[in-house]
C-alpha cells in the first residue's frame, strides 16, 4: 500500500468511498444525501491538501467475500482503500492548528489502513509546518477512531453533550480531540510504553 | 435599537464592521486581508441566517469624537451597529446544535449592542428547534466576549492551548463554549443570582 496526493483521476473512487461513509450517517456530521459535486467540493477545498491510500496489486479489494467478480473499472476504483484531508483547521491566528478527516472503503477495514493514513497525516503535517492537529468531531461511538486517536498521542480536551443524532442511538456525545506536534521527537504514532 | 434579519441593502454596512474587526487579528481566526466578496460570502453563506443591530434614530453612530461630519451615505452605514450570524455547527447528526458569530462596530462598544444580540441570538436559536448552542473559537484574551458567554450560560468545554496567535500576546489559548438550549425556562441571558 502507498500513500500519496490525490488527483483528479481518484475523484470516482474518493466520491465511492464518501458516499458509503457519509451514507452510513454514523461517523460524521454532513448530510447523509451530500450530492457528489459537494462532496468533492469539500474533500478538495482549496488549501485542503488531499490523499488516497492505494493498494500495491491489481488485486488489492477485490476478493471480497460475497461480491460478484468485479468488472475492471470496479477493480480500478477499488485500489483506492482510504482518503483523508489535512488543512489549516482555522484561517488568521488559527492557521497554524492542523484539521484531518479519514475515510476508509468498507471493504478495506481492519487492516491498518486508517492507522497508516494516520501517521502518514501527522508526518505531512510536521513538514508543513503545523504545531498541533485538532479533531473538531470524534463521534462518542467512534471507538475505533478513538483508540487510534489515543494511540497517536491525541486528547480528549472537550466532551460536547448530546452533539450528535447517531440514526441508531440517539443523542450521543463528541469529543474534540487535540495534540502538539511540538516539543518531543515524533514517534509516528508508536506509544512509548511505561516500563515502571 | 432593533435587531432584524440582513437583507442585501445591509452588505456594504456589514462589510465595514466586518473590515475593522477581522483587520484587527484578535478575535477572529480569518485572514485579516479577507476580501470583501469572500467575506460576505462567508456571513451569508447558505443555511446561515444573518442578522443585524440597527440604530433607531438617523443620529446613531454619527457623534463620534475625532470624526470628521459624516456624509449621508457614511450616517447610513453607521446605522448598522452590529451584525450576528446563526446557524448549524455541523450538518446531518450535528445540525441540531447551533454556532453564533458576532460583530460591533468599533464605534458602537460598550453599548450593550453583543449582548443584546446575543440574547436574540439565543430567542431565534430555540426558535429554530436548535437543542444546544457551541462556539468552537472564543479566543482566551476576548474577555469582554467570554464574560458574556459566562452571564447566558455558556460553560467553557475545553481549553485548545496555543490555538491561537495573537497578533501582540503570541500563542493564546482558544476556548470552546458550549450550552444547551433544553430544560430550564428560558431566562434571555438573565443570570439568576444565589442569594443564599
């Protein structure tokens, strides 16, 4: 799997992974209905910096169990696993604060591949210049997200009560999530463990 | 003094307020060069209801000490105090809670005119159906802001260090302030005071 800067040509594959996440209504907090153009409109906003995570082989996504053999163009677009943003979370005085959202393709879950974007992320975001990242929207029953935000070193500063309409559970909490990426050597993510 | 809803005639009034506050650098995370047309695309986004305080009398505004007489056209703009826009913070599961964004015009503070918009704000808020109210970047040196967020409610959920740089403090803290808009009677910004 590689990482790099999105193109025009990953626009499809990018909008087919946006249309199931955001469909699902559990994650984040846009219109479930979003139309296409203001999809990409949003995941390639000017000063947003944007990435897709690809497969290595033609046959990365296709061996899904239970989907039908899938037709060239489907394999294509399927090589793109996950997608994220990075961009200045505020504009003025706040430019200097990092915001990122991730995207990963329902079929190319549990194998790594938000983690990988993850410190791919915060690596881009040292070289940019960036002196801390902020999660504006953790969605509460996001655990997954969660444990990886924390593996990476990101608090908890805010709980925002009953932010969130999740379509199954109701009113649920968000949390804001926040670190520096100042001061102590980056450690793309590994958590130094406490030995003592 | 009234508050009413912008209409197109009030762009180039909201313009100048919105000028002089976003070129001072200390309360808004903006590009301090913003331009007029992003500006006002900005203030009168779709889904964003966009307000504004007006002077009752034609005088308002125009007695200002070290001011040249003001020509007609100028009295007219300087009928307009302030200007506060009211939206969703976040779409689909978020759009629930409300954010706020506020504006005086340097020649009409420490008249009263934010906290009357503010309290209309909060009245338009419940009239909306919105369920809580969060504002995500009140800037820790903004205390005339923050003392009124305090007296309607508003709690300080999290603390963003450094999040903002301040043009003569350097690296500030950002405040996200959060209230519900359920329960209670709905008191307009009245703080009722312990009296035991």
């Amino acid at each position: 799997m590689k990482i790099r800067h999105a193109t025009e040509a990953d626009r499809d594959a990018i909008w087919e992974i946006f249309r199931e996440v955001v469909a699902a209504g559990e994650t984040y907090a846009l219109d479930p209905n979003i139309s296409r153009a203001d999809a990409l409109a949003y995941w390639f906003a000017a000063g947003t910096h944007t990435y897709i995570a690809q497969g290595d082989a033609a046959g990365d996504g296709v061996a899904v169990p239970g989907k039908r053999t899938a037709s060239p163009a489907i394999i294509r677009a399927r090589q793109i696993l996950g997608t994220y943003i990075l961009r200045p979370n505020q504009s003025g005085g706040g430019s200097h604060v990092a915001n990122a959202g991730f995207m990963v393709s329902a079929n190319a879950r549990g194998q790594g591949i938000g983690r990988a974007m993850a410190r791919h992320c915060l690596s881009e975001a040292r070289r940019l210049g960036f002196r801390a990242m902020q999660f504006n929207y953790v969605i509460s029953t996001n655990t997954a997200a969660i444990r990886l935000w924390r593996d990476l070193d990101f608090e908890i500063v805010s709980t925002l009560r009953d932010a969130f309409h999740h379509p199954e559970k109701g009113y649920v909490d968000v949390y804001v999530m926040y670190r520096s990426l100042l001061g102590r050597r980056f450690r793309c993510g590994r958590r130094s463990r406490r030995t003592s």
